[in-house]
C-alpha cells in the first residue's frame, strides 16, 4: 500500500479526527490527491471540510509526500491543531502551498529527523515566478519545533510574507541551513530544470525578531541567532517581556567557549529557567572585571530551573566567591548532565537554600559533589539523583573546619545513588552526621565500592527498606542504613558481583 487515503476514501471519512501513519516501508503518499477519475466524479462540488484535527506521520522510510497533489477545490484541512511528523527519510517537504494556506486551526507544528527535508511549503504546478509575493498566515499557532532537519533551507522557496500571531514557543535545534531570524538575505543561484538557465531563489528568515520574540513565552537560540539579537538593530530590552524559559545551544566556536552571553541572560526580565546544552562554554557566570581588575556586580536574574546538557568543555558553573551566587541560591531545580570536565559542581561559597531537585549523570570529573558548607544549606532539598558518575567517591566531602557537624536535609523524600563505581561512602568523614527525617525511598544500584552509608551516624526515622532497582521488587534493611548497606554489600560479594 503506497497511498493510505484516496479521495473517495476521504470523503467517507470526513468525520475522522485523529489519524496516525507509521512504521510502514511501503508508503509513499498520505493523502493521494492525484486519482483522474476521482477528480472528475468530484469537479464542481462544494470543497469539503475535513473534521481532522491531529495528524502524526512517523518512521516511513519511504514517504514522499504528505499531500502528493493541490486540495484546493477538493478539500480544506483547516480544522488540523496538530501536525507532528517523525522520521521521514525521502520527504523533502511537507505542505503544497493551498494546504498551509488553509490551516486556519492549527496549534502545534512538530518535525524531527527528516534528513532530506528542505522546505516546509512546496511550490505548486502553475505557481507565477518569483515576481508575486505569497502570504501565509498561521492565525492560532501557538508552537514550532524543528529538530534534526540538516537539510531545511526555506519555509518557502520564493518570494513570501509569514505571520504567526500568537506563537508562544519556538524550538529549533541542528537546523543549520535554516535561518530562523533576519540577517541578510541571501542569494541561491539554481537551475531550472527545463531551460537549464539560473534561478535566484531568496533565503528568507521563518520568524520576524520585532514581530515574533516580544509574545514568546518558551524560546531556543544557538550562536548564531543570539550574535543577530545582540548586533542588530534592536533594543534587546524590549525584545523578551514574556519569555520565561530559555535554551541556548550549538554555541560550539572557540568565541563562545569564554563568552557565555550572560548579558542576554540579562535582558529577560520574567526569564524562570534556562537550558545550556550542546556548547563549547568553559563557564557558565563569567566573572567579569573592570579596569582597575575589580570584579563588578553583575544584576542578578530570577532564574528557579537551570538545566546544563552535554557540555564537555565545562569547568566551572561560576567561580568561587563570585558576585552572581545569588543566581544559584534561588534555583529550585539543577540538572547537570554531561559534563566531564567538570571536578567540582559549586564552589563550597554556593550555598542552595531553594534547592527541592538535584539530578547529576555522567558526569565524569568530579570525585566529590559537594562540601559540607553546601550540603548545610539543602534545607529544601526533596529529591536528590546521582547516577553513572565514573569517579565519583563521595556526595559530601568535610573540608575538615567545622568540628563535629550535624547535617539535617529536612524535607529529602527521594535519594537515588546508581551506577557510581567508585562509590565508597555518601560521607567519609566521622565528624559529619546526617538527620534525614523524610526520607522515604532510596535506591542503590551498581555502587560496588559502597560498604557503609556514612562513616558517621546517620537517622532515617522513616525509611523502612533500601530498593536495588527503580522498577524492581528486591530490597534490604536492617534496621539502619549502614548495617543495610553492609548487608547488601556482603550479598553482592557473595554473588561474585
């Protein structure tokens, strides 16, 4: 079956709302507009409305085309809300022009890993040259993501005006022959297949920065687009007054590994959390000096979630006694994921007195997590996930300056200690003991260097069993958690694990 719905057979469903076409090698065409005799049974009847209102095309090899024909004067398609389309190797776009035309209702626009995409609209049969400027405007359209199209070039290959009025979300990543926001334009000579003469076509940016960013809520940039913000010509104040979110990623140039565009940061007056990944940054809160080599004040942002991803020339998340600790004692969530160059998560001046979610994996650098001094101030923390940090052999390390310390992280709910196989104790030192009055779940998996929980002592009122596996059904306890863990250590021994 290379065509999935004739144009009979979507007469006959034309109450049908959902559709949903994958994992099939076989075809080549969604919706087959092109049956002559189709066509002429239909000719002169009014244009149906079709009642579809969600559409996922995913994993056909083979596709391509969505809509292999013009629906103008057959069909509307103007109650689709959400398109989403997932690897699709041969299609190289995915609307006719009177098709996104027409989407009237629609909501969300999801495409991923379509390697030989180059454009969103096709042009169609009998379209004028590149003389006649075609509008297009997508009046509900509340989000886009892009994702993993090296080919896309164009939302439309000709002359064009788009508008999105109520876009709230933008995601794009390894797009990287889209230009997302103006620069200038930029000329492609291609030939026509028929004279065999040159034909500019004009790279147009998809989104307007004056038009678009000042009603974005969720937002991605990569270098590239964040040097066009900075240098051109905007008042970059006005520019985010409702974004809340923000990703930045594929800053990968040596510029970039020293220039973390905290200034950006800035200039987002609502911004709640923000996402660093895929980026050749050292740190991410520079420190900067003025002449004198004093070190200034930086404005401090609201930020509650930070989330770094697979930054593998990262050093520092910001220096030791640095003016922006601010930032990090309001955050609520931290990710670092990724991060192998990275030997310390904080400075021991850091201190988290927002802190309710702490998530650490693969992060191959660092062979303690964090000081006492930081450990102290996790009053909020309720939930606490180490996992596959290769050399790791401690979370909390006593610098040796406080006597005996009690260490009470009150409100931890959730702590998960997995595959960390230098993992010899959760504290080493017999000065630091820790209360864990809410403490309720813990999982230990593949730590088998662990013999004890703590060197000190260590009360857990509520926790009754220690779990070996997130999903699974084996657990221990003795009583206490050194005596469990020395319990499942012995087990493992005994095992020859």
């Amino acid at each position: 079956m290379s065509k999935v719905i004739s144009l009979k057979l979507l007469r006959l469903l034309n109450n049908l709302e959902e559709l949903k076409v994958g994992s099939c090698d076989l075809v080549e065409a969604v919706f087959d507009l092109e049956g002559t005799d189709d066509i002429e049974e239909y000719h002169g009847q009014d244009r149906a409305a079709i009642h579809l209102k969600k559409l996922t095309v995913s994993h056909l090899s083979r596709l391509t085309d969505v809509w292999n024909k013009d629906s103008i004067g057959f069909f509307s398609f103007m109650n689709l809300q959400e398109i989403h389309v997932l690897n699709c190797g041969s299609l190289k776009y995915l609307f006719p022009a009177s098709v996104a035309k027409g989407l009237e209702e629609l909501d969300e626009l999801d495409i991923d890993s379509c390697a030989q995409m180059e454009e969103l609209v096709t042009k169609e049969e009998g379209t004028p040259g590149n003389s006649i400027t075609i509008n297009f405007v997508f009046p509900k359209v509340t989000s886009v993501s892009l994702q993993n199209l090296p080919k896309l070039k164009y939302f439309y290959p000709g002359p064009h005006t788009v508008e999105w009025p109520k876009l709230k979300k933008i995601y794009t990543i390894f797009c990287g022959k889209l230009e997302i926001f103006p620069a200038d334009s930029i000329n492609f000579q291609e030939t026509d297949p028929e004279d065999d003469q040159p034909v500019a076509i004009i790279q147009q940016p998809i989104f307007s920065i004056e038009k678009v960013l000042p009603n974005i809520e969720e937002l991605s940039l990569d270098g590239k687009d964040a040097m066009r913000i900075c240098y051109g010509q905007y008042v970059v104040d006005a520019l985010f007054p409702n974004l809340t979110f923000l990703r930045l990623q594929s800053f990968d140039d040596e510029q970039a590994a020293n220039n973390f565009p905290y200034w950006l940061i800035q200039k987002i007056p609502n911004l709640d959390g923000l996402v660093v990944k895929y980026s050749s940054f050292q740190e991410i809160f520079p420190c900067q000096r003025d002449e004198a080599g004093e070190t200034q004040t930086m404005a401090v942002v609201q930020l509650r979630r930070l989330e770094l991803r697979a930054l593998p020339k990262l050093e520092e998340i910001c220096k030791d006694g640095f003016q922006l600790d601010p930032v990090l004692e309001i955050l609520e969530i931290l990710r670092v994921w990724e991060c192998s160059a990275l030997l310390d998560l904080v400075p021991s001046t850091v201190s988290f007195n927002h802190l309710e979610k702490l998530d650490v994996w693969k992060c191959n650098g660092m062979i303690h997590l964090l000081t006492s001094t930081t450990a102290k101030s996790l009053v909020q923390l309720t939930e606490m996930k180490i996992r596959e940090c290769e050399i790791i052999e401690e979370m909390v390390f006593d610098k040796g300056d406080q006597g005996e310390v009690e260490i009470v992280l009150d409100r931890l709910k959730v702590l998960e200690l997995e595959c960390l196989p230098s993992l010899i104790n959760f504290c080493g030192s017999m000065n630091l003991g820790f209360s864990f009055p809410s403490l309720e779940k813990v999982i230990v998996r593949q730590c088998p260097k662990m013999q004890v929980f703590s060197c000190g002592v260590s009360t857990t009122p509520k926790l009754q069993r220690v779990k070996v596996e997130k999903n699974g059904y084996e657990w221990y306890w003795e009583g206490n958690l050194n005596a469990t863990i020395e319990k499942m250590s012995n087990h493992m021994v005994g095992d020859g694990n």
